[in-house]
C-alpha cells in the first residue's frame, strides 16, 4: 500500500498488525464514519454488540485467549462512560484492551457546543476522558494529524507493555484526514526494551538460590499468563521437574495432568494436603503473582519472603532482595536457557493424604460437591473455559483439567455479567488462534477440536444476557451451562440469605434462543435437575460436538455451593462460619473442608 | 422513635422523609448489611434491577415524574462504574440523583488491601470515586460517624437544589455504626435561600419588559420541569394568556389543548408558521431553557437576545441584562404574585398557515407520517408516556397532546437504552404519586386512570432489554411499543444507511415475555405491520387497560424515520440532505418539511 490513507484507516492497520483480526463496539455517530474503513482492511472483521459493557467485556475475553488486544469501539460520551466498568476490570486484571472513543469534532469541542450526549450549557467534550484517567495506562488525545500515528503507535506498544487498558481518543473529522500510507511499512516494536545487565543479575539471582535449595517448588499465578509468558511458563516446569502449585486465577495455565502437579495451593481453603506441601519446599519460586483475596483464600496463603523468589511483570526479588527493571516473560525466557536442558536431579514429589469424601454423594438432584468434577470430565484439550465469578468460579477450580484447557475467570475484579460477553469475545479468538494454528500446520494435540464453554449462574447470566443474542447471529457454537440456583448465592452466603434483595427475576431460559432466532432451538435447549437427566443431556451428541449454540440448564437448591466458596468465607471466622450454618448452607465437607488445628499433617517427599 | 439507630438506618429515613419511597440497585457484598435497614423504613421499598446501568436509568425516570431523587445503591468498583453513564445522564439532564455506593471497610482501604473489585498490588479504593468527580454535583465522604448524619443530610439538599445527581460513600463497616435517632426530628431544609433583594429586581425587570411588549410569548423549556417548577409555569400562562410554544424537551409539561398553546418552536424543523410566530413576537419569555441541538432544531432556533427574557435556574436575563442569585422556581412564584389575578389584555394569537400533508397517506403498511398521530390518540390524559432517543422521540413530539400527559425523554444526553430502565422507575413513581394524590382527595381530572407508556426501537431495547423481566416481576402493568425498523435507522440516517454495523441481533419479541415469566404472555404481546393490524390492536381491552404488561411491535420499514428526524439531519446543509435522498429514506413531507427560501411567511396575529 502506499498513498494517503484516512487516519482512522491507518488505525485499523496498525492493530491488524499487531494481530487483532476483529474489533467490537458499538455504532454511534461520532464513529461511524470510521467503522467504514474497518472493512477495507483485509480480514479484518467487525463484530457489533448489543451494548458498550458487553463490548469491553468481549475484547476482554478476546484478548486473554489471543493474547493481543481486545479491541472496542464507543461513542463519546454515553458510550465511552457504559464500557468504562468493563475497561477497569481489564486495568485490574492485566488484560490488553484498546478502547478508541470517536469524539465530537474538534470544532464542536472548540466552541463547547450543546451537541447531544455533552454536559452543561459550555460542556467540556473532554470531560468523559478526564474521568477515565485512572483506569488505563495511557491515552492518545488525538488533536493533530501530523502527530497523530504515532501517538496511536506508542499506545498499541503501551498496551502491549503494561498489559492493560490504553484509550484513543479520535474526533470525528480527524479521521477522515489523511496520512502517508508507508507510515505503515515499519513495523511497531512492541517488544519491551531489555536491560540486560539488570536482568542477567536477577537470573543469576534465582539460578543460585535454585541450586542452594532441597524442595523447592514453583506456584505459578495470573499474571504470567496476561505477560504472554505461558509458553516460557511451560519450558520452565519441564526443565526444572520441581512440584508445581497454581492458583485459582491461574488454573490450566500449565498441563495439570504431569506428575509433578500437586494442586490449588489456596491458602487454608484447600484440599488435603497442598497448602502443606508448598509450606514443607524450602524455597518457592511464584511467577506472575496476583495476591486478591479471592485468589489467595482469603489471605490465607502465607508465603515466608525469606523463601520465596517473586518474579514480577517488572521485578524479580529473591528472599527478599529486589531486582528491578525487568519483564517478566524475557527473565523466564533467560533464565530457561541457563538451565540444563533436562533436569539434572531425581524430581521429589510430596505424597499428599486422601482427599476429603462429601457426605451428600448419594443425592438424586443435582448436588454442587457432584456437579463440578463430572463438569470437568465433559471438557476436553483445547477447550476454552470460561467461569463467572461467584459459585461456578470456585466450583470449576476443584478439579484436573486435562491438558491445554485455556481457563479463565474474573477473580481479581470479580464483575458479574463479565463471563457471558467474555464468551463471545474468547470464542471469537479461539477460531481465530486454532486457524492461525492450522495453517501454520504446528497444530497442538487436541487444540483443533476445542470448543468454547461457559459456565455462569443465573444472578450474573441476567446482567448481560443479550450478549448470547450476538453469538446466535454470529453462528457461533458456544455450550453455556446457567447454574440456576435461584438468585444471588453468593450474596446468601454473606449476608441476607432470605432476604428478598437477594432474589432475581424468576427466567425461562427456554425462550432465550428462540428469542434470538436460533435456527434450532428446541435441540439445543436441555435442562436438569437430577444427576441421571444431566448424565443424558452430557452424552448427546449436540452437546458434545456443537452445531449451534447450546443452552444446559442446571437447577441446584438455592443454599447449595461449591465448598471452595463456602470455605473462602468460613475461613474469616467464626462469626462467618456461625452464618452458613444458622441459616442452613449445604456444608457436604463439614467445616467446608477447613480442617481444624491447622493441618492435616503426614506431608512427605517421596 | 428515639434511641440509636444504625448510621445505614438513619440515611434510608432522610430519604423517605423528603419523598423518597421506593430505593433502585443491586446488592453486593459492600452493601448488604445496609439494604437490610431500608425494610425497617415505614413504606419504603427495594427494587432490585438486572444491572446497574439499568438501575441509575430506572432512578432517573422516577425522579422525573416524582420530583424527588431516584435514589440507587451499588457496591464498590464494579457497581459504581457500571452506573456511572446512567448518573452522567442524569447530570446532563439535571435529573435529581443519589447514588449510594457501598464501599469497602475502612480497614481495608486504609490497608490498601487486594480486595476482590480493586486495582492493582496495593490498590486506592476511592479510585472509583475520583473517577465520577466530574459527573455530579456533590458528594458525602462518609468515613467519621459523628460527621456523617450532616453531610447525608448535605448532600440531599445539594440534589434538590442543584437538581443533578450527588454521590453517598458508605464503608460498609461504617453504615453499621449508631447515631442519634433524634436527628431525624429536625428536617432537612430543602428550599434554596433566596436572596429577596436580587429576586424582586430580577421580577420587576421582567414585569417591567412584558409590560411595554406588543406580543409577548412564552417557550417553555426542560429545565421548568428539572426545578420542579411546572405548577408555578402553568399558573404563569393562565396569568398572562399570551402565545406559549414548546420544545421538544418540554412537550406536556403544560396543557396543550389550551387556546394559547401555538407549537412546538423547533427553529428550522416545525411545522408551518411556529418558528414564524416565534419570531414575530417582540418579547419571549423563556423558561429553564436547554437548547441543546437535538433540542433546537439543530441550533436552528434563532433568538434575538434584544428581544429574550430567560429565566434560567440560578439567573434571570433580561434583553441581555443579567439578574443573579436568582431560582427559577421562586422567580416564578413571585412573578405570578406580582401579575394580576386574571389578564387584563386581550389575548392575541398568530394564525397559522394549513399544516403539510404527507404524500404516503394511502400506504397499508404502517408508516411513519401515519404512525405518531395515530399513537397520540391512543394516549389519554394522566399518561406517563416515555421515549427512547432516536426515532421515537422526534415522532412523538409531533402531535398535540391531551392534558396532563407526562412526557419525558433524554434528548440532551442521548443515552440509547435509557428509556426501557426509565420506564419501570417512572411506573414506580406514577403510581406512588397518584396514590399519594387519592390519598389527598385532590385528585387531577384524568390522573387516576394513567398508564405509563414506552415507546422504544428494535436498536435502543436490545441495550437494556432484561430490565422488562423486573417490570413482570413487579407486576407493573406498562404498555410498550416497540418501533422494529430492523437495527439503528438513526445511524442509518446519519451514516452507513446500508453498513452491516447498522444491523443488530434479530429479535422475536414473542418469546420476551415467557423468558420472564409473564402471568399471560399470548393475551399480551401483539405484532403490526399494517395500520389495520394496529387499528385492531390499539382497540382491544388489554391494550387499552392492561392488567399485565404488554409489548405491541410495530414492524415499519427500514427506511422510513419521522420527518423531525431527517428535517433535524437535513438541516445541517446540502450533503446530508443529498445523502438521505440518495441512500432512499422516506421523505414524506418532501425535502422534510424544510419549506425552501426560509419561510412559509403569512403569520398574522388575530
């Protein structure tokens, strides 16, 4: 290509570049001008929802299962203000996400004009993007043309380096001026830039007090993920073959299926045996941390700084010492190079104690200590999982994934509705990934039959349900299982079990695909209440190898929950504890599986 | 009652004590503890929405019929930004507010701990906070008790004077905390302090111009309605019996049917001779003007400031001449005491020209020209009649409307999706007020039999649809007409009139109502695409008084608008009317009822 090309051309190019092959958003009239150019871009697609929230929420699926940026497209104004919740959970989370806002013009903001969608009697046109400057990494403020690419260049870098959310900020009839089309012969470099004196000190750092070490041990977290360290992550177990730990948030990051894999280590809200373990390495090597409460068991993850080595998006401390200005994914990558090839020690493994057995096993209904692990067994390699917050993310945590199961949850920000458009957008991505993947003829084992499945509860599935309305249209073959358990639970657990704010409005999940015209709906809806009628509706062929959209309904008592949530709230105490039971949760661990005396003891290394 | 009440208590009894009787939002775990005190409250009410979003519209909507705030709750983080386009509408619009954040504990905030809902590794929990600085008029900090019960008690005079939305922070830990429940005996004075010197010269150079005018006029505007001023506005024309004239906003907000009332002054896009009469008075007085552009015919209403007396919310100008320190409400009041009790002139009215006729009168199909006039007849005195941006809007503004309806819609901000919310909390409130009205035996002629009517399209529902499932929980017996154009006709109409992001999520309407659970879902969704099939509609019982709720869909072509729609776009200039001509919008009334050479001419004064 060479010439002019509009400016808002030369933004689509620039992210199809960087490997966003589709944008989300939603038409308004200080963007729609420059939608235009998205379909002049080569397979570059668009895809409109059906509000702003549930387009930031899309590119954020998107984004964690491609590993680029999610992209979206607002309004000034009404639409830049409805998307900026589901922008914050990507700042919170790490998740790369581009947000370009199509402002009023430049005359219009010059001479404060009344247009619609501005405040006051002179509005500041700009006051929607002071608004959101906490809640990003960077802006482009775009104003002049003759600077304008570059400042939509260094926050496509931005993006990428602090993995997070950047904004542009493009007037209207700025996108329509014209820009030299070789601007876009050199590439942008988003790689960060090294220090390589810093770095090779941390390295040394980790490798020495590696050696010096009898168990060590590594728990990997979110955070190594949302750097694009997986596969530097995945190295790095198979040369070291020391135990390995995830989190909730980082769970199938790695293959759980390898020996060395020990569990959730979850603080005290775990099962037999993990948290033990991790306490009994000697020195524990934490990749990515992300230390919520929701991703720590309640703070109840205790890690002794005298040995444990961080390695951060930007620092590496080892047993307390720090090693600042380094990136993460590049430390790993270095420090898989320095290590041998194959591991030159005999792996240790700590033998853990039987699991805990549920006392409601013998139920007919649907029981929650039943439903996640015969869940898990429907998944398969290269699925992609996505869990809403409340019961079904800490349920979905309590099992082995098979290998490549791309899982992910909002844990950290824990926004509920985020789960249904999040679908959508990792869905999108996963067809886009396994396509890449193919054509390249370096296909995974398993990834090229991966579905996309959603699990969400129905407090959360109400918040953005339009959402499975943009699946329909856009043919895609999602499989969502709605945990109908009758309102908020997770609320009930924490205060107001009975009461009525609690409650939600009563849905019959029947009519939402023939709502949404799906071509075949009655196949495609299922529903249970029993183990046995859940037993069928897995086995159908329609549910396991998706033609359409699938719908599978799960009715489970209102006070029932995954004991994983029960125990992140017992484990703050007695009052919390006096609660659940006065008010009659379903507790089929006892105790939720916190085991007096703090530990079940008999933790050995074979 | 005396005692100690909970700090969370004594907030929901200031509320209800200035007129609040029913609390909009979503429970989170930052707020639970204090939802519990509003069932303490004599007679005051939860409704819990499907969203945030769709709370602070449904806030919105009751504050206007109401005259008091809407009132909503959400939790920290993910609430409070999910809310924050609905609270910016209400700004924009001077719509009387009060979000209520629950916040988390101090403890923790003052730890800056990773609790779920936060940013980043040590996180500020009162980012969200400074996030909304710009987008309200006021907010309470609670962190003291022994400070809090006076901001509260601050905050909600600060929304009734500066009607426009302030903002409560409660940490959960604090609403728990006691105060004095003898503060609630002295109430919360929520009058302005009027300045009697500044106001008395502001009335009597107003007395003093309307005196020595020849055909005084009035145009009433939005802001009247916004300062609760509308009883002391319809005095004011039976007082002075001159020309009174509408905006789009303000349509309703004065009896229609009187002699006086000429039209909706609109600038450039009315029907023949309104902006004409308009002109030729020699004085207009102008209350609570909003001339926004889609408020002004596009900035095409044209006033002579020599010639203009605006009473604005906190100032009068007269010919050019500032009085401050004014309030619009109390201007009026004082003016009207000033005026003789019944006018001593005679009334003299401009006589208009014959209004256009549309050229597609005979078409069978339902079009546009066809479809407002015949929806105004459906509409009857003591209606809340409610309308979406877009079409709808600028349709419905095309009719003369039967006395006492209560019209609103967000035409200043714009926010597609604010009507459907908007109209559950305007249902609340209407009831609440004619029941109140019953109770006083001063019942208006006609309010007793209202019924709250939305008139939405296919594109602005999609946004916010689940909140209809709240209106069927309720009970909540509305009436809504859905304009199905298939996908976003204003956009169209702006740009991309055939652009694939112009299109949204096909929809059968039929399933909505099962999806939620309505008591009698076939009786009450009904379908038109000709004028017969809604002529038969409009004349059933359940439509004309509904004891459920019930959808009517109106099919209508793609292409076809409401002539104020493309007379608001072709006024713009020659290439926007040259592209809706070329792209093949319907233009009934023939380059949209924007007669050439700048006038119809002929206005004569009876």
């Amino acid at each position: 290509m060479s010439g002019k090309i509009t400016l808002g051309r030369y933004m689509w190019e620039r992210l199809h570049q960087v490997g966003v092959d589709t944008i989300f958003g939603v038409p308004g009239d200080f963007n729609l001008q420059f939608l235009d150019s998205i379909y002049e871009v080569k397979d570059l697609k668009w895809i409109g929802n059906q509000n702003e929230l549930n387009a930031a929420y899309a590119a954020d699926g998107y984004a964690r299962i491609k590993g680029v940026p999610g992209v979206i497209v607002t309004t000034h104004g009404v639409g830049e203000l409805s998307a900026l919740n589901g922008v914050a959970g990507a700042m919170s989370e790490n998740v790369k996400l581009i947000h370009i806002v199509g402002q009023t013009t430049r005359a219009m903001q010059e001479k404060h004009m009344m247009i619609h969608h501005s405040i006051g009697s002179k509005p500041d046109h700009q006051m929607y993007n002071k608004a959101a400057t906490g809640l990003r990494f960077a802006a482009a403020e775009l104003w002049d043309v003759k600077t304008a690419p570059k400042e939509i260049d260094r926050v496509i870098k931005e993006c990428f380096l602090q993995s997070g959310p950047v904004n542009v900020y493009l007037p209207l009839d700025l996108s329509a001026e014209e820009v030299d089309a070789d601007l876009l012969k050199t590439p942008i470099d988003i790689s960060p830039k090294v220090d390589t004196a810093a770095e090779q000190k941390a390295v040394k750092a980790i490798t020495d007090a590696l050696s010096s070490a009898k168990h060590p041990a590594v728990l990997i977290d979110a955070l190594a993920h949302r750097f694009n360290a997986t596969s530097e992550t995945r190295e790095l177990f198979k040369k070291l073959n020391v135990p390995f730990f995830s989190t909730n948030m980082s769970k199938g990051l790695v293959d759980e299926t390898e020996e060395m894999y020990i569990g959730l280590w979850n603080g005290e809200v775990g099962t037999p045996g993990v948290k033990e373990a991790g306490m009994a390495s000697d020195l524990v090597l934490v990749l990515g941390y992300l230390p919520a409460d929701t991703n720590s068991g309640g703070f109840s993850r205790k890690l002794d700084d005298s040995k444990t080595i961080y390695v951060n998006p930007f620092e590496v401390i080892v047993k307390g010492t720090s090693y600042p200005n380094t990136h993460l994914k590049s430390v790993l990558a270095t420090l898989n190079n320095s290590l041998p090839q194959t591991p030159t020690h005999k792996a240790s493994k700590p033998q853990l104690p039987a699991p805990r057995v549920p006392n409601d096993l013998d139920a007919k209904h649907i029981t929650q200590s039943w439903l996640w692990p015969r869940l898990m067994s429907y998944i398969r390699p290269g699925d992609v999982l996505i869990s809403e917050t409340g019961t079904t993310s800490f349920g979905l945590c309590d099992n082995i994934f098979p290998s490549n199961v791309r899982f992910q949850g909002q844990n950290y920000y824990g926004s509920i509705g985020w789960a249904t458009p999040a679908t959508l957008g990792a869905e999108v991505a996963r067809l886009e990934v396994d396509q890449a993947r193919k054509e390249e003829e370096k296909e995974e084992q398993g990834t090229g039959q991966g579905r996309t499945v959603l699990v969400t509860g129905d407090g959360s599935l109400a918040m953005t349900i339009q959402e499975i309305g943009t699946m329909i249209k856009a043919g895609l073959k999602i499989v969502i299982f709605i945990v109908n358990n009758d309102g908020y639970t997770v609320e009930r657990m924490i205060w107001g079990a009975k009461q009525a704010y609690n409650d939600i409005v009563p849905t019959n999940y029947a009519h939402l695909l023939p709502l949404f015209h799906h071509p075949d709906p009655e196949r495609s809806f299922h529903k249970a209440a029993t183990k046995e009628e859940l037993e069928k509706i897995l086995e159908k062929e329609e549910v396991k190898n998706p033609e359409n959209l699938q719908i599978v309904e799960l009715v489970v008592p209102k006070l029932d929950t995954a004991w994983r949530l029960g125990g992140q709230l017992a484990v703050r105490g007695e009052a919390a504890r006096k609660y659940l039971k006065e008010e009659g949760f379903v507790d089929a661990l006892g105790n939720w599986g916190l085991d007096e005396g703090g530990g079940v003891g008999g933790v050995k290394w074979a």
